[in-house]
C-alpha cells in the first residue's frame, strides 16, 4: 500500500490495515509512519508518475478546447473594423473574455511540465509548476464572474446573427496525440464550459498527486500550499446548501384511531417524493412533512386521503396505462452507501479521538442526509392504491413483506367500515395537525436515529436451510423466498425450488445470504401460479399469491454459537422449518490453502495450470460452457443462490478429477454451477488479483483524473501473473456476454461486478483487515463495506472497457513508452 496518505475528507478509502496504521501515525505526527520499506516507496513513487502522466494527458485535451475557442477569436476581431462585422468589439470581448490569458497559462505549465516527465525519476520535482499555477487562479475567478454574461451575449449573438450561429455549433478542437490529423467538433456553449469545469476539479488532481508525494519530497511542501490557494479559491465561488432534518417527538393521542403510519416514498408524475402515511381506523392519509422554519414546532401538509370504504387495491385492466417506474442504477446506490461508510467510520474516529460534538453533530447531519437519499431512491416495487371515486395513487416499497402487510392492514380494518364520507376543510386541518402527536414511527429508518447502545446489525453470512412446511389446506405450487434488511430497508435474497402439487413441501435447500448490519430474516410462502388467466394482477404486475410470511430477529449472541439452530416459524396457520447458521466476517472471508496440493480448490491458479499444461484451468472452462450452453436466460444468474449440497458434490468431484463431472453437470441446476466457479475463485490461496497488487489496484480506482486512472490500472492489470491475467481476461469476457442477456437475465454489468468483485479481489488473510482477535464482536465496522464497495468498483472498471489488451501487448507501455 502507498506509505503516504492524504488525510484529507476527499482522500479514497484506505484499503489494507497497514496503510490505516501508517495514516494514523502520521497524523499523530510520529516520525514512525516515515520509515517505511523501499518496495512501497517504489510504489508510491510510481503511482505518482501514472497521476502525473494522467495531468499531462488531460492539459493537452483542455489545451485544444481552449485553442478552439481562441481560432475564430481573430478573423471575427477583424471583421469587426469592416462595414460588415459579425459582431462588434465588445461582444467578441464579452464572450471570449480571459480565454487568451487561461491558454497562455495552462500552454506555460504544459509546457514545463512535459519534459519532466519524460525526463522522469524519482526526485523529479513538480512542485514549483503546480503552486506557479494555482497562483494564477485569479484569472479564472473573472473567467466565472464574467461566465453567465458572456452566455448570455453568446445567445443574443446568434438568434441575432446566422452567420455567427453556424461558427458558434461548429467549433473544432484538435484530438489528442494518438490522432493529431483529426478534429472533433464542438459548440461554443460545450467550450466556454470547459473553464468552469476545469476550476472546480482543480483539487482533484492536486489530492491524487499530493497522495502519493512523500512527505520528505521537496514537492510535499509545495503540493500542499497549491492545494490549499485552490480550498480556498474554490470554497471562495461554491455555495453548499444542506437541506436539514430535525427529530421529532410526540404523544399518543386520542379520538379517530391511528393503526399504523410509516415513511413511504410516492411516485408523483415521474419525481420520488418522501411521504409519511397514516392508517386510521375509517381513512388512508398520505401526508408531507413541513420544513420547519424559525424555531416553529413540527408540521403536517396533507397530500390527500381516501376514506377506507372507497379504497380498493386496483385489478389493473390491460388497456390501463401502468406509470413508469424510474429505476435508480446500482452503481448510483453503490456512490450512495460508499458515502454512508465512509461517514460512519468518520463519526467513529471522532469518537475516539473525543473530538468537540459540533465535528459529530456535522457529520450525523450528513449522514442523515445520505441516507434519506439512499431511502428514497432504492426502493422500486410498486404498492397502488386506488379511490373509487376518482384517482390512483402509486407508492414504492422495497419489499414484497411490507407490501402485503399494508394489504392485510388495509382490507381486515375495511370489514369494520360501511360509510363513506368526506371531511370539511376545517376537519382536514384538525386531522392533519394531531398527526404529530399521534404517530408513532417518529423517525425515517436510519442509523443516525439509532440510539448509541442499539445493535448496529450483523456483518458476515448466514447460512440458512429451508427444510418444510405444512399447514397448507390444499395442494399447491409453493416456494419460499427470503428477504434481510441493509442500509435501512430490506432485499430479496433467495429464493427455493418450486415444489409441485403437494400440502407438505419439502425444500431443503441450503442458502448462504450476506449480511451488512442486518437485524431481521424474513420469510415469504408463495403459491405458484402456472395458469395465466388465474394470476392476480395487481400493481400493474401478473403476482404468485403470499400463502403466508413471518420473520426472526437475528441476535448475535443467540448466533455466536457456530452450530446450526432449527427454528419454526409460524404464519397463518402455516408453520415453515428453518436450520441457520452465522459466519462472522472474521472467519467467514478467510482465504483458506488445501493442504492436498492434488485438486484444484484452495491450490494456486500457477500450479493447477502448469499440472494441467493449460491457460486456463479445467474448472473454469467446463462451469463457463455450461452456464452458456443453458444459463445466460436463467434470471439472477451468479446471484442466485445454488443448492448447497449440489455445489459441494461439484467441487468433490473437480477435486478428484471424476471423468463423470460433465455429466453430473448436465444434470444439475445451473445455479449450482455458476456457485461452483465462484467457490473455486474465493477459495483461491491468493486472490486472482494478487496479494501484491491488490493495495495499488484499490489506490488507482480512486484516482479522481480519468486518464490518470486509465493508466494505472491497466498497467496494474498487465503486471499480473500469466496464468491469472489470462483466466481474468477469459472470465471477463465471459460476465461481458452474460451482461448482454441483461433484459432477460437481469444482470446487469454492475450486478455481476457486485458479485465476482470481492470473489476475485479479496486479499488472502495475512494482508486483508480481518482481525487476527477471534474474540472481536461479530458486529463488524462499515469499513468491510468500504473495501467491499472498492473491490466492486475494480472489476466494474474492467467490465466496462471496451477493450482490454491482451496477453501479448503485456511488454508494450500504455504512456509515454515507460516499462510497466
């Protein structure tokens, strides 16, 4: 890992305990944190030449904006003192203003920046450079001031000038050095941009560099003053503005019955809007919670009500246009939980160091923040409830078991309710206002809201087996699925077999879950409905019908003990058998050798290879041309959970080499395969990634600069190991082609990144931040998530390249012609 941190709130995760440790001493101002090994040095110097190779790349992109921006600048300024001017002097000083001056200081830093990089060595110095131009940042603050005029001007220009509209859709900006011969083309409106865009990613660049400048560099003193001119100058021009949360607190009331009230997020013309809604005993209320404003108590703005007897869950009719759910992508609610961590592990730190509560009380702002967002985007099932009177109104809910327990609420208070009604204006505010006396969930779901000696959950895996069920009055179809809560708001699993024709079910099917700081496993019996014209169809979607659902708490202590515990869960008359299991992180992430150096799990990919004179071993080419031989349409492929007992027959056999294992494969589900191939990369001694190179792979996803990043990471790909460069590059080609199947498949390019990327990243025992205490609570920090999060973001990175390099351009360099 890089020794030399940036402590600083935009600094990315620190990935291994060594780098925490290092930071941490440094910022203790230890001379400890400064001894440290020459191949890391090496390192860190290195990666400091692949962000300044990125900076480089990246003037000269910026370089030819400008340039285009200055080539019609003259011939304009020209005809401005003839008889037919375009524009006048004025206008071309209006609009261009300051650009000849930002060419010229940015052609001045290129210019002294490039031969010290071709020229490069270790001391090479840039400092001078960097400081030289954040000094200059006063040109760019008349740039910003003049910008939103000189847009203006620009628009007048040409509704006025068809002439100058035709120059200004059509400016070209030379490309990069690959293919200096070509232009692209761009309008004025994209370019006068570019400064603004440059500015405010000014100290990007600066903490990537900063980054990886030891501290005894020459630069380091440099570096730090150029990024504190830029904080400054930056924090100078940028507003922030926070929306706030306040708590609440409130009282039982008396009078019309509340049965139950939750926040809800309701779809309103395409937008997501945080709702809070009220079951009475006679009404449905959707309300708003009022921003609270001078010190004024809490407030309710009622959305709308329907009266019980005219509420009715819609059978919606084919012809009946169903809204458009607007799915937020993962890799947006990955951002989100990243951030969530990231904050949590802050608050924590500031705990322990007993920094002042006004430094917490900020980051629990935050914090809440983020995770409204994260409550408010995620879910995205719908939950319509219609007015026989008039409108329909949708909501979203995260799961299927919240989803049928408003159902039941809703229609087992209708049989007590005859009349329908309507309230006066009057009555209508009365109802609303003692909503905040009457409620009785006072806070959105979120950590924030959790009191300091509350569970914060459990991190690592559950092991469950689904055994039976009885109870069921007639034969049917049935399975069951499985939802834990994360982040505040629960998620579907797992999902068992459908047992067919039958009262008394029996699964046993074995399923592994991962938790993150879950409290709660819930259960859902369903019956499957083969038979078209019979399926209810509500919410716009063709549903199998809830036979029953129930739910434990998880208690660590209860689940300390390693040993499977059976449990019976009963619901509605139906009871459901259960054995679990929990693995802690701790023991649960080890990367575990096979003292038999004969099979092919928990042997290294060099030796399995060489033994079977392959490039890629036997196992994952026979579990690859299975899954596209009949699994690329299976939905949830690789997601899914595979039979246990199935997958570890797979593995005895591949282990023993059983001439029989293709046939055996045939026969058996194909989630049991796709588990197979992930259980051989997780068994993996050593990730496929490398111990060695999985701190630089971590440090380089962080880098804020593109090119920058492209650079590191291929050349970190390309110094792979042959064996494992070429079964990556097979594998990923593979997720490449199942990620095309997306629309029938649903996994998307994200999804299989969130499954594989910890399989093949996760660092084996000795170099991960697993501690090595077996006695440390089973409820681990959200820095799992973080480094989870990172190893997710590697291989999306890889997935979504177009192209990667192959085997034989391993000797060829990416910039300017460096070995790798």
């Amino acid at each position: 890992m890089m020794p030399y941190i940036d402590d600083s709130p935009s600094s990315s995760p620190h990935l291994s305990s060594k780098s925490r440790g290092s930071r941490d001493t440094l910022s203790s101002g230890s001379l400890e944190s400064t001894k440290s090994s020459e191949p890391d040095l090496e390192k860190g110097l290195e990666m400091r030449k692949w962000v300044l190779s990125g900076i480089l790349a990246s003037e000269e992109t910026y370089l030819s904006h400008l340039e285009a921006l200055l080539l019609p600048m003259k011939p304009l300024k020209a005809a401005a003192t003839t008889s037919q001017p375009v524009l006048t002097s004025q206008q071309i000083e209006t609009i261009f203003f300051k650009v000849p001056e930002l060419y010229e200081i940015h052609k001045e830093f290129y210019d002294g920046l490039f031969p010290r990089v071709q020229q490069w060595s270790h001391q090479q110095r840039v400092g001078d450079l960097f400081q030289k131009l954040a000094s200059q940042l006063g040109v760019y603050r008349a740039f910003v001031d003049n910008y939103e005029v000189a847009m203006e001007t620009a628009e007048k220009c040409c509704q006025a000038n068809a002439q100058f509209a035709e120059i200004s859709e059509n400016l070209k900006a030379r490309s990069t050095k690959e293919s200096k011969d070509q232009t692209t083309k761009n309008s004025l409106e994209t370019l006068l941009y570019k400064p603004v865009d440059r500015v405010t990613r000014s100290t990007l660049v600066l903490h990537d560099l900063l980054k990886h400048t030891p501290v005894s560099h020459p630069d380091h003193p440099l570096l730090q003053d150029a990024l504190r001119i830029s904080q400054n100058f930056l924090s100078s021009i940028n507003e922030e503005i926070t929306p706030r949360r306040q708590s609440m607190t409130v009282k039982k009331g008396e009078h019309r019955q509340l049965l139950k009230d939750s926040f809800m997020v309701e779809l309103v013309e395409g937008a997501r809007k945080l709702r809070h809604v009220f079951l009475f005993t006679d009404l449905f209320l959707c309300a708003k919670l009022k921003k609270q404003i001078g010190g004024k108590s809490q407030q309710y703005d009622c959305k709308w009500y329907i009266p019980l007897t005219d509420l009715s869950f819609q059978m919606v009719d084919e012809s009946e246009a169903v809204p458009n759910i607007p799915l937020v992508p993962d890799e947006e609610l990955d951002a989100m939980k990243i951030k969530i961590s990231q904050i949590k592990n802050d608050i924590q730190r500031e705990k322990r160091a007993n920094k002042g509560s006004k430094v917490i009380e900020r980051l629990k702002k935050k914090l809440s923040e983020q995770e409204s967002l994260l409550l408010l985007m995620s879910p995205n099932m719908a939950f319509r409830v219609h007015n026989r009177n008039g409108k329909s109104y949708t909501f979203l809910i995260s799961s299927d078991y919240e989803r049928a327990e408003w159902r039941e609420n809703i229609r087992e208070q209708q049989k007590k309710c005859f009349k329908s009604f309507s309230l006066t204006s009057v009555e209508l505010q009365m109802l609303t206002n003692s909503c905040v006396k009457l409620q009785t969930v006072h806070n959105i779901p979120l950590t924030i809201n959790k009191e300091d000696d509350e569970s914060p959950g459990l991190y690592g895996f559950l092991n469950v087996i689904v055994h039976s069920a009885t109870g069921f009055k007639q034969s049917s179809n049935l399975y069951c699925t499985l939802e834990v809560d994360s982040f505040g708001y629960f998620v579907n699993k797992a999902k068992t077999r459908v047992y067919r024709d039958t009262t008394e079910p029996n699964w046993n099917e074995e399923f592994e879950i991962e938790l993150e700081g879950s409290q709660t496993l819930r259960i859902l019996c369903y019956e499957k409905c083969y038979n078209k014209t019979k399926l209810t169809k509500e919410d716009g979607e063709s549903t199998d019908r809830i036979m029953g659902k129930g739910q434990i708490q998880l208690d660590p202590q209860a689940l300390q003990d390693k040993d499977w515990q059976r449990t019976v869960i009963s619901m509605n008359g139906v009871e459901v058998k259960l054995s679990v299991k929990f693995t802690s992180r701790e023991f649960s992430l080890k990367r575990m050798p096979s003292r038999k150096q004969t099979g092919v799990f928990g042997v290294k990919i060099a030796i399995v290879t060489k033994r079977e004179r392959s490039k890629v071993p036997y196992i994952v080419r026979q579990c690859v041309e299975e899954i596209e031989r009949r699994g690329m349409e299976e939905v949830g492929i690789y997601r899914v959970s595979g039979v246990a007992t199935d997958i570890q027959a797979l593995k005895a056999a591949f282990d023993v080499n059983n001439k029989d294992v293709s046939v055996m494969m045939s026969e058996m589900d194909v989630n049991a395969i796709a588990g197979t191939l992930k259980l051989y990369f997780r068994e993996l001694p050593e990730p496929l990634f490398t111990d060695e190179l999985y701190p630089n792979f971590a440090e380089g996803i962080a880098l804020s600069d593109p090119v920058a990043k492209e650079s590191c990471m291929l050349n970190l790909l390309l110094s792979l190991p042959e064996p494992n460069l070429v079964t990556f590059l097979f594998l990923l080609d593979h997720l490449k082609r199942v990620a095309e199947r997306e629309s029938v498949n649903k996994m998307s390019l994200h999804n299989l990144a969130t499954v594989f990327g910890p399989t093949l990243l996760r660092p084996s025992e000795k170099d991960s931040k697993i501690p090595a205490n077996p006695t440390q609570p089973i409820t681990m920090t959200d820095s799992w998530s973080l480094e989870v999060m990172s190893q997710v973001q590697v291989l999306l990175y890889f997935l979504q390249l177009e192209t990667i390099p192959t085997p034989d351009s391993k000797r060829q360099s990416i910039l300017f012609s460096t070995e790798v």
